[in-house]
C-alpha cells in the first residue's frame, strides 16, 4: 500500500504516517521484550548451574575419597559398604532428581541437561553408585520415571551417544497447537 503511495506521487497522509509509526512501535517494542526474556533465561540457566555445582561440590567434599576414586576407576578395589558412603550416595542422587525434575520441567536448556547429563551417566555406571542404588532406590520409589531413568543410565552399555534417556510424560497441548512432546522429545527453550 505504501508503494502504491509512493508510485503514484503521492503524499502520504498524516494519518497513515501515524499508523506506520504505531506499527514499528510495536514491532520494536515486541523484539525488545523478546531479547529480555531470552537473556533473563540465560540468566536462570547461570544460576542454576551455578547453584547446582555448588551443592554437587559440598557433597563431593563429604564423599569418602576412597570411594569416590574406585567409583570412577572400576578397577580400583571397592571400600565395603558403609553408612557414610551410603549417605553421600543418596545426597548425590538427590541432587541429580533435583536436575531431572528442572530439565523435566523445562527449566534447564537441553545443552546444560546434555552437558550434565554425560557426567551423570558415567558417575552412576561406577561400581560404588550401583552397589548402593540397592539400598537407596526406596528413597526414590513415589517417582517411577525418575528410577527408570537411573536403571536405565546404570545399565546401558558405554557408547559414543550423548543423547538424553530422559523419561518424562507428556505434557498437555494447547488447544490446536498440535500434539504434545513425550518422552525424550523435550522441546528446547
């Protein structure tokens, strides 16, 4: 319409200037929101990572050193049980239950998930976390996702894979936005 002005030699009117003006307005005050919210969920990223590593690191601290390193190296000897490595255990998979119902949640972006995940997976594979994944999983029994979800990390064979074995439910769609993501089909946000 504006070029239609425009080739016709034209003047364009103050009301239609008006109107263009509100326009770009709203174009540049609908990008401007945009940008706010997309940096304040990098911020919320930060800040969980942030928080998260710090509770990891107080729990590592606690861990039995012995422990930790033959968890890590399977051909390192394995420390008896004890309630101190039983405890530590299960702070440990608190922490992770924590991130697993952040990413489920659709709090954590799916690079972070991914990166944490991987170091996840090769930490619950170790001989100490699945000796005593035995005695801690009635910990976790009111949330059957959540232990198949480390079932299935302590048991899958190592591969080159860094994809997500997340279990999830589906979430409920929107009206007419098509059908909702389920398992292992999170999308990013």
């Amino acid at each position: 319409m504006l070029l239609l002005y425009i080739f016709q030699g034209m003047k364009l009117s103050s009301d239609v200037l008006v109107q263009l003006g509100q326009v770009g307005t709203l174009i540049l005050g609908s990008l401007g929101v945009w940008v706010a919210m997309f940096n304040q969920r990098r911020q919320l990223n930060a800040q969980i990572f942030i928080e998260i590593s710090r509770r990891f690191q107080d729990v590592l601290r606690m861990f039995p050193t012995e422990a930790w390193l033959a968890n890590r190296n399977p051909s390192a000897p394995l420390p008896p049980s004890s309630q101190e490595i039983t405890d530590c255990t299960l702070y440990c998979l608190q922490i992770v239950a924590d991130v697993y119902h952040l990413r489920q949640g659709r709090y954590i972006s799916k690079r972070l998930w991914s990166a944490w995940e991987r170091e996840i997976r090769h930490t619950l594979k170790g001989p100490v976390f699945r000796r005593e994944w035995n005695t801690v999983a009635v910990e976790f029994s009111h949330n059957g996702n959540f232990q198949r979800y480390l079932d299935t990390l302590m048991r899958a064979k190592s591969s080159g894979s860094d994809a997500a074995v997340i279990l999830e439910p589906s979430y409920p769609a929107a009206a007419g936005s098509g059908p909702s993501p389920t398992a292992g089909e999170l999308p990013d946000r």
